[in-house]
C-alpha cells in the first residue's frame, strides 16, 4: 500500500507531509484530529505490511516501550495496526529534526556540543541499559538522535529487539516479492543489513556467532561521535567489520578536540567489548566536563591477548619464521574463535609452508646428477645413515617436546599472573596488581602493555603512600600558619617581592610537573590534588588572601605584589620550606614510580 496525504491513521492522524523513509519504515508528519496540533506518525513496512506473528511481536514490544519515561527519550505517545497489517507509532514532532540532516549539511558538532549530547544520550542509554530485563537500542545512529524544540538532544527508533527486527525486515522481503521484484543489482552497498547499519555496528556483530550487548550500543555511540566531529564515518564507512582485520586502529579525532575527549571516543570503538566505558561512564564523564570544564581520564585500554598474539604472528611471517606465525595464529584463533581475520591468515600460512615442502623436479639428462650419486652412495651404505637418522629424529622430537612444555608453562604461568592482575586492578587493589603484573612480565618482558599497567599500578600504590603522608603533614602545618607572621628580622620590599616572586615560580614549575608525571602514568586531578596537599594550596592561599595586608598574588601572570614597607623574616622562611618540601616530593615520587 502507498500512504497518500489526508490518509487518516487510526481514525485520527491525517498524514500531512512525509517527514523520513528508512529501511522498512516512513515517518510522516500528521495532524491531530481530536485534540489538535502536529504528531509523528511512523508507519512500519508501509510497502506490504506485515503478518499476524510478526506485528504481535512489535506491539508486544512497543506496549513495553511506551511505558519508560526518561527526559531524553522520544517518548511513544500512542501505537495501534493500521487495517490490520500496518504497524504504526505516534509520537511528538521535532521539527528540528534529526541530527544525520547536520552531517549531509556539513554542520559539524563542537566538544561543547558533543559532551552535551554525551550527557544527553549516554543518561538514555544507562536508562535503557538498567531496565529489568535489559533494553537495546541496537540501532545508534545520527538519523535516530532528534534536536528537540528546547535544544536538548532526544533519543528514537529503539526498544525492539535485534531479532524483532531483522524479522521485521524479512517479512517486509518476503511480502514485497510476491508483488514486485528485487533484483540484488540495485541493492545498496551501505542498506541496513539485518536490521543493523553496518557503518555503525560493532565488530562482535560479525562472524558466526554474533552476540549483542549494551557494550555494542555504545561502539555505535563512538561512531556518531566520530562522524559529527569530522563528518566523516570510520574506517571509510565498513563499521566494526574492519577491526577484524590485522593492522585496523582506531582513528583518533583532528587536533581541534581535547586529547582526552579523542580518547573517550577512541574508547567507545574499542575492538574488545570489555575495553568500551559504560553508559554510565560516559554521563558521568560529560556531567564533570560541564561542571569544571576539563575531561577526566578514560578508563584504561587493556590489549586483548588474542591481538598481541596476532601481531606476534604477523611479525614471524613477515621475517619468513612461517612455522612460528602458524603456532601464533592457532593459540590467538583459540583465544577469539570469532576472528575470521586470523582464520585467513592461517590458510595463506599453511599454503605458504605447503608450498615449500614440496620437492623440485630433476632436470631430464642422460647424465647422473649430484643428487642420484649420493642417493646411490646412501644405498651402498645401507642402514648406517638410516640409524644416524633416527637417532636424529628421536633428538629432533625430544628437544620440540622440552620446548613446546617450557612454552606452555610460559604461557600458563603469564596468563594466571596477568588475568588476577587485572581483576586486582578493578578493585582498586593495587598492591596485588603490582605483584602479580610484575611476575607476569618476567613471563613476557617485552609485552609493552604489561609494562604500561606495572608503571599505573607504582604509581597509584605511591599516590596512597602519599595521600597518608599529606593528612599527617596538613594536622601539623596548617594549624601553626598564623604563627608565621611573627618573628625574625623585617625584610624590605623589594627584597621581600623577590624572594616570594620566587617562591611563586618555584610552585607554579613544581605543579606542572606534577601533571605531567601524572598525565604520564594516566593518573587523574584527583592524584594531582593528593600529590600536592597541603603545600600547593597552603603557599596560593597565604598569597592570595592578602594576609594582614602583606602580599597578594594577581591572577594574570601569577605576579607577587608586596603591600606593606617590610615582611617578618619568619613569614618568608616558612612559605620557602612549602616550596622546598614541594620539590623534594616531586623527586621522592619520581624514585619511586621507577622502583
């Protein structure tokens, strides 16, 4: 059936105009007859409608739906069966539209706008995801994020299943070629394949044995992120798809954007499910980012063990070590049985070795080669080389067993370590995660990512020392601050300004660097606040409060003014033991982090 306008649905929306056309589906805008105004009126498989079984399950679905209420859900206001077999939804009309209308338009987002829609979207989605039972979207995309009327960003298209929905989608084939044909010529490359966007689909979506998550929701986040900050889809448009692929990366964002926001994004693509942040990860992330404008850091990227494991075998076939590569790609295909990337790779490297056992025919001559002569000299020799043969077999499977058991007990002993590392490390034990992650090194000592967490976990277990070592020191120095203005000879302004201009300087350096060691081990503020307490606060403090009108400290440039003629010594020494303790802890920590 073609929907006309002035079609009236359900004896009370009159179609006005078409707003949008998907895969299986059409959005009108309509007219409320009974109670006035405009609606969204979505109409499903409006070519041949649907069968009984199947819109029994979309209403099942969609009664479900119209019971959540969050602020940035398109909300679904009413839905029914048009003339028994269509399918359709009413909801309210943004006229806005949708945010897939900014990217054909070229109309990139900011990091402003971005963390607001962050905000917006992934507190949706943590709704969605912390239903009981759990809600998918299954569908993020650009065309399904509407601008609503007060500019906030609103949620749509979700709430059916991923087999609701490729079902759907068959139903709708099956129907339409009993009245049209379907000539696979002129199918799209990029049409939604069952009921998922390819471009937007994370790569746990492919293979034989495809599994969705609340994790695969927030992949598709990442790549709208990515195309509405550059315009562009990832990976030229192939999705998740090509992170199976050996030598794909994730794409960072232009230098424009923050480096900490790129790696939230980065991270949202990540190739392990595990890898991605939650929902409500990124709602926290985007709420500190408005409120202090600075983005905390991204949860940490462990390498799956299955992709160094891949690299590794990369590497030995490139160096034409093809009996190495091949025990590789077998150990990584048993670690992720769903990497049709490495099963290739093993079939080109055991052709390759095939290829090379085969033997090279004789050249065609009346006279012996070499090779006949010593085949007949062996013969003469009878059994004497058969035995220095075997007994170099029997050496040959004996050292091939030592070494496969030294490997395997390599490995087990690596794995054990690393695996309790991790889960240590989750819960903030970093005592055991040290431990452990340092005895799995000794198993791998090359393994770059093993080394990163080893440094994380020294750093973090000095950051605790540290944190103790401050709540001592802050009982004993800030209550004797007041006893500073008294005693010692006066010191006269110029030298005064001097000495505290200097002390500024000091602090100010002493501060970046440690944001820059903290930066380096992917601590966070919070570490840079303990690392500094109470000296940092103590020395701005005493110089911005203009104490009994001695000095103040001015915000442009961080410049010292002394207000008064002369300042007690006293007051002078005590602000340069601040600093001075300051310096010595910077170094502490350093000694410590390489330890």
């Amino acid at each position: 059936m073609t929907f006309q306008k002035s079609t009236l649905i359900g004896q009370r929306y009159r179609l006005l105009t078409p707003a949008g056309k998907g895969g299986f589906a059409e959005v009108w805008q309509a007219e409320d007859t009974k109670e006035g105004g405009v609606k969204a009126v979505k109409i499903l498989s409006p070519e041949t409608g649907l069968s009984e079984s199947v819109i029994a399950m979309a209403k099942a679905e969609h009664e479900r739906s119209r019971s959540l209420d969050h602020p940035h859900i398109l909300r679904i206001e009413e839905h029914g069966v048009h003339e028994d077999q269509y399918p359709y939804l009413v909801m309210h009309f943004c006229r806005r539209g949708a945010l897939d209308e900014a990217v054909q338009q070229h109309h990139l987002l900011t990091e402003e706008q971005l963390a607001q829609l962050i905000l917006h979207i992934g507190g949706a989605l943590r709704y969605l995801h912390t239903q009981s039972p759990k809600i998918l979207h299954n569908d993020i995309k650009p065309g399904n994020i509407l601008i609503g009327d007060d500019g906030n960003y609103l949620l749509t298209d979700f709430g059916i299943s991923t087999q609701t929905r490729a079902t759907m989608r068959r139903n709708t084939i099956e129907r339409r070629r009993m009245t049209q044909p379907l000539p696979d010529s002129k199918r799209k490359p990029k049409e939604d394949i069952e009921g998922f966007a390819p471009a937007y689909a994370a790569p746990e979506l492919y293979g034989k044995n495809p599994t969705y998550s609340e994790r695969s929701d927030i992949f598709s986040l990442g790549v709208t992120l990515y195309e509405l900050a550059t315009g562009q889809l990832p990976w030229r448009g192939e999705g998740g798809s090509a992170l199976l692929r050996s030598g794909v990366e994730v794409p960072e964002l232009p230098a424009s954007f923050s480096r900490r926001f790129s790696q939230w994004v980065e991270a949202c693509m990540q190739t392990d499910p595990y890898a991605r942040p939650s929902a409500t990860d990124l709602e926290k992330a985007a709420l500190v980012y408005q409120e202090k404008n600075y983005w905390e850091a991204a949860p940490v990227h462990v390498t799956p063990k299955w992709q160094i494991t891949e690299k590794e075998g990369d590497r030995l076939f490139r160096d034409g070590n093809f009996a190495g590569a091949r025990m590789k790609y077998e150990e990584a295909i048993r670690l992720n049985p769903a990497a049709e990337s490495i099963k290739t790779k093993l079939e080109k490297c055991n052709e390759v070795l095939y290829r090379s056992e085969q033997p090279a025919a004789a050249p065609s001559s009346g006279v012996p080669t070499k090779l006949q002569k010593n085949i007949l000299q062996g013969k003469r020799q009878g059994h004497r080389w058969t035995s220095y043969l075997a007994n170099f077999l029997i050496l040959l499977v004996v050292g091939v067993i030592g070494f496969a058991g030294y490997i395997y007990y390599q490995e087990k002993n690596f794995d054990e370590n690393y695996l309790q590392g991790l889960k240590a490390l989750q819960r903030n034990d970093y005592e055991t995660a040290k431990r452990l992650l340092e005895t799995a090194q000794t198993f791998h000592p090359g393994d770059t990512s093993v080394a990163n967490l080893v440094r994380f976990t020294r750093f973090k277990l000095a950051v605790q020392e540290q944190i103790k070592r401050a709540k001592e020191e802050s009982l004993a120095v800030e209550p004797n601050s007041n006893t500073w203005y008294r005693g010692g000879q006066p010191v006269k302004r110029e030298e005064a300004q001097r000495r505290l201009q200097n002390i500024e300087n000091r602090r100010k350096t002493i501060s970046q660097n440690f944001k820059t060691l903290t930066s380096q081990h992917r601590g966070n503020s919070k570490d840079i606040e303990n690392l500094t307490n109470p000296y940092d606060k103590l020395i701005v403090t005493t110089l911005s409060q203009n104490n009994r009108g001695y000095c103040q400290l001015t915000a442009e440039g961080g410049e010292v003014k002394v207000l008064k003629e002369a300042l007690p010594e006293n007051f002078l020494n005590q602000l340069e033991k601040c600093v001075e303790t300051l310096e010595k802890r910077y170094q502490d920590m350093v000694l410590k982090v390489k330890e």
